[in-house]
C-alpha cells in the first residue's frame, strides 16, 4: 500500500460555484473516532495511479463502495474499477451521519404527494421499507460485526399540534391504500408517555414499527475488503477535481492532483460533493452543513434503565430529533435530526458559502443546547446528578447532506454524457435508499431498463426532471 498523500494536496473552497472538500479542520464523527487504527482509512492499493480502468467511481461512501461490489459480485464484472475518494475512507455522509436506518412507513406521505403523485408517494414508501430490509439482510448474512439491532423505532408527537397533523397524515396514507398493519399507533398521551412505551414526559401519541442501527463504517469497510479481495484499487486521499473528454474517442478522463485515469465508465457516488466534479449540478444538488450530537446518559438512562427503542421526536415548529441509543452496543446515545436550532445553524451556514459544505464544526452551541433541553425536560431523572465528567452532551461534528432541488436522490444516466452515472442527492435519507438505489443504478449500467430494477419511476435521473426542476430549484431542508 502506498503512503497518504499530504493534506495540503486536498483542495477546499468553492471556485466557480464548486464544493471541493477538506482535509484541515476536519472533524471527527463518532464513527471515525472508533476506527482510527483501520489501515483502510488511508489504504491505496498502488503507489501510483492507474492509468487507466474499466470503471472509475469517485466516492468511497456507502453508494460507491456498495456500487463497486456489486458489479463485482455479478456475472460478467469489469476487469477493473478504481475508487477515488478525496479523503479518508468513508469521510463523507456516510461516516457522519447518526447511524440511524428508519424506514418512513407514512410520515413523508402529503409531501412526497405533492411532489409526484400519490401512486409514486406509495411506492416512495413502499422502496424505504425494502431498502431496510435488503440491509438487514445483508448485514445478518454476511455476519458483519457492526452493532447492528433491529427493534421498534417510535414517531413521537410532543404536541397536540404536531399530533393531529401526524395522524391526519397517517390517515391519508391508510384511506390511499398504504400498507400501516406493521405500525402500532398509540393516541392516548397518558399511554404514550408510559415508561414502557416511549418514556417521553409530554408524549401526546406515537407510531411504531421496525427500524435498525448500526455502525455504517464498519458496513463501508466490509464491502472494501471483499472488494479489494476481488481487484478493486482503492485511492484514498485523491480529490477528483474534474471530468474531461479523453483523447480517445468515447472515453473519459477523471482528473486528479495524483493523475488522470482513462475510463470509459464514470460513477458519482458523490452526493454532496456532486458539483465539484460535475458543475452543471450545482443547480439540482446543494451541500449543507447539519450537526450530530454524542451523549452519555446518566445513571437514570443506563443499564438496565437503558433506552430500548430509536427515535424520531417531532416537536412544535418542524423539529425533528433522530435518535440513536445504541441499544446493543455502549449504551452511547447519537442524536441526528433536524432539532428547533437547526434553524441556527443554517443562518450561520447562510452567511458564508464555504460554510455549506465546512464539516469542521463542533459542538455548534445552540444545537447542542437543544439536544440538552429535550434530555432535561422530556426523559425522566437525566438531570439529577449533573454535571458530572464524561456524562451528557459530550460531543458534536458536523457532516454535510445532499440537498436535491426537489427532495429526491438522482439515479441514473447523466444526460448528454455517454458512459457517466450518478446516485447522490439523498436529501439526508441515504441510508433508507442506497441499499436498492444503487443495484439499481447496477442493473442499469449492465445495460436493463428502469422497469427492470424495480425502483420507483420518480427516482430516475432523466432530461425531464431537470427540466421541470428548472430554474427555481427547492433547496428544502429536510425534517430527517
């Protein structure tokens, strides 16, 4: 394997509307934090660049190793791919997010209507449940040690306001004829607050069903091995900085401050980053910065008084907690989401565009500040005892999300572009679509049709849908 290259290689900034990311500053995730004697976080296979490769695809996150292992593991694979990633292994959405898989199983419903109809907002759901599932699998096939846990996730409501809009949207979806048998829905606030239910003070109702946590690293770096055991060349730390026209008729190259790579198969896999490397989609994929929490609960929240369920907490205003407890691992509790002071962050964000894509950021007070007062206010005995060392919010980075311009992630052909492809955009959900997004995009690339990778129609990255995106994209943040 050869060495790291310096972090003075890595380009940061914006330059022409383009997103490049960082290696100064960055910040270390939870996830990161846990595997920093890996080899595989600074691993290049050769010492220098290949010149050329059948296959090229730039981002070493979930999509892009997942995509890696799948044309390899199918009939008929590329005699050679190569991964680029800009900095260390899995540095991106991927390695930063809360670790939390959740399935939407109705709340997205109204909105996804809005945008594409009720028959593709059904099938929206419908796909989220089959991602979780196709990653459980995955996981408990394959016995990868990655703390997964799999047990009911609740939608809590801590408002009659938010409640009735919450059942009047599960009720839509029922009356459409969406699948709701799995979720149990609990309307009486003195049951769902209940110590055995949600464990929530304030509680007014809440829905539950099957979701997982798991350590997504360690997922990614599962797929790398068997990858590489199969031929793939991984290039850490080798920012792709442009695609360009080769030489030679119909095949590109992928340039990088290492080198070029010849390649007649380029794959985004670049989410956020998507622009820096393709510029015309800087109008239909914006980065932002969002901020995730580390808490060690107190002695009321742990052992056997430990949190048994994940959360979604929906509270007055839009916010939105994600909640991670680690069930069946250390007890640590990650916390996700779109909080009230979310709001905070994005004007922070808003005053210097370098910021949108800066995951650099620690402990961003007034975030943090929420998680705290949520902690204190809703889980019952958290604040006796504290302050005390190595309890409470001990922790906070920030990772940058793919904002797509009409919420959707963008799979597909990129148009006019013979032999590019693109999964990104995941708008803050990547973990409830990759795992059917890209053996879709795979299918694609083998030459089927849509229809052939059963994903919904609205998903598919096509001439029209840029075009009805237009010129007035909706950067919406999400509620994750």
């Amino acid at each position: 394997m050869g060495s790291s290259q310096s972090a003075e290689k890595v380009a940061g900034g914006v330059e022409g509307g383009k997103a490049f990311p960082t290696a100064k500053g960055m910040s270390l995730s939870y996830w990161l934090q846990g595997v920093r004697a890996s080899p595989l976080l600074n691993h290049q296979t050769t010492e220098e660049l290949p010149k050329a490769a059948e296959v090229v695809i730039i981002g070493s996150g979930m999509s892009g190793t997942l995509t890696a292992y799948k044309l390899l593991t199918r009939p008929n694979p590329p005699k050679s791919i190569v991964i680029l990633e800009a900095r260390e292994l899995c540095s991106g959405a991927t390695g930063r997010n809360a670790g939390h898989c959740k399935p939407d199983q109705y709340r997205g419903f109204v909105k996804y209507s809005k945008l594409v109809g009720e028959e593709q907002a059904k099938k929206l759901l419908e796909h989220e449940f089959e991602t979780w599932s196709r990653i459980v699998e995955f996981i408990e096939k394959e016995n990868i040690d990655c703390d997964l846990w799999v047990g009911d996730t609740l939608d809590v409501a801590m408002s009659p306001e938010v409640a009735t809009k919450a059942t009047a949207v599960f009720d839509a979806y029922k009356a459409y004829g969406g699948k709701v048998d799995q979720i149990k829905f609990i309307s009486d606030p003195a049951e769902a607050e209940k110590a055995r239910i949600s464990r929530l003070k304030g509680a007014q109702a809440l829905w539950a069903w099957q979701a997982s946590t798991f350590y997504p690293w360690k997922l990614v770096a599962h797929l790398v091995k068997a990858c590489l055991a199969k031929g793939l060349n991984l290039q850490t730390w080798t920012p792709a900085t442009s695609v360009t026209a080769s030489k030679t008729s119909g095949l590109w190259d992928v340039n990088t401050a290492r080198g070029a790579i010849t390649t007649a198969t380029v794959v985004y896999a670049t989410n956020a980053y998507t622009s820096s490397v393709l510029p015309d989609f800087a109008k239909y994929i914006q980065p932002t910065a969002h901020m995730c929490n580390k808490v060690v609960p107190p002695r009321a929240i742990a052992g056997g008084k430990a949190l048994q369920n994940s959360y979604a907490v929906m509270v007055a205003g839009g916010g939105l907690y994600s909640i991670n407890p680690r069930c069946n691992a250390d007890g640590v509790i990650l916390f996700g989401g779109s909080n009230p002071n979310q709001s905070k962050l994005e004007e922070y964000l808003d005053e210097d565009p370098n910021r949108l894509f800066d995951d650099s950021l620690s402990n961003f007070e007034p975030v943090t500040a929420a998680v705290e007062d949520l902690t204190s206010a809703a889980f019952e005995g958290w604040s006796e005892g504290l302050p005390a060392p190595g309890v409470g919010t001990e922790y906070s980075w920030s990772g940058i999300i793919g904002l797509s311009a009409d919420s959707l992630p963008f799979i597909g052909k990129v148009p006019n572009l013979p032999g590019q492809w693109i999964c990104a955009g995941f708008h803050g959900h990547g973990m409830a679509h990759i795992f059917t997004c890209v053996p879709g995009l795979v299918t694609l690339m083998q030459g089927g049709t849509w229809s052939d990778t059963g994903l919904p129609e609205c998903l598919e990255l096509t001439e029209e849908r840029l075009e009805r995106i237009g010129g007035t994209p909706d950067f919406t943040k999400p509620v994750v």
